[in-house]
C-alpha cells in the first residue's frame, strides 16, 4: 500500500492573499495601531510615528534572519543576552575499551592511556 507524503513540508502555506497567516496577522496588528495613532493624533505628529511603526511591523513580517522569522531570531537573542554564561565540564564519561582485532579467540580489553 502506498502512502502519499507531503513534500513542502518546509513552506507556510498562503492563507490570504500573498501573505502567510503569520504575515497577515503582522500587518494586521500593524494596520491596527495606525488606526489608533490616526485617530488619536492628528498631521505631521501622526505621519512621524507612523513610519516606526510601519518599519516594525513590516519587518516583524516579511524580515528572516538565517531562514528564521525576526521575532523568533530576537527572542533567541534576548535569551542568549540574559541567560547563563557560565558552562561547567562534568566528565562522567568511562575510558574508551576496544577489543584487539588480531586472533578470533583472543578476546581480551585493553584499556587506551589518555
């Protein structure tokens, strides 16, 4: 019996339009807090903050950095910022032992010096 295998497994599907959900949901939010700063403010103040918002959503949405998404790449950079620096060596490993390979009924270890 043959089973059929998904092959774009990789891939986010297009939800709506050109844009992922993950897109869409970006400029979405995006789209939101330019309603609120239109609203709120009015002119020239309005159009100077709405240009950091415009970059940050825009890029929180379609920026990937090293195939990973901008969100995903800064939350594994704050975490490597404020996490442990400090990497201990624990050796709980045993000495290597290998079997000499000369005769078949000799079957005695011996042990490496490191």
């Amino acid at each position: 019996m043959k089973f059929q295998l998904p092959q774009f497994i990789e891939t986010e599907i297009k939800i709506v339009g050109p844009f992922t959900l993950r897109q869409f949901l970006w400029v979405a939010a995006g789209a939101v807090f330019l309603f609120l700063d239109f609203s709120a403010l009015s002119g020239f103040i309005a159009i100077v903050i709405a240009i950091p918002i415009i970059a940050i959503f825009g890029a929180l949405a379609f920026v990937k950095v090293d195939d990973l998404p901008l969100i995903s790449y800064l939350a594994n950079m704050l975490s490597f910022i404020f996490g442990p620096k400090k990497y201990f060596y624990k050796n709980d490993q045993q000495p290597t032992t290998y079997l000499p390979t000369g005769q078949a009924g000799d079957r005695q270890q011996i042990q490496l010096k490191k």
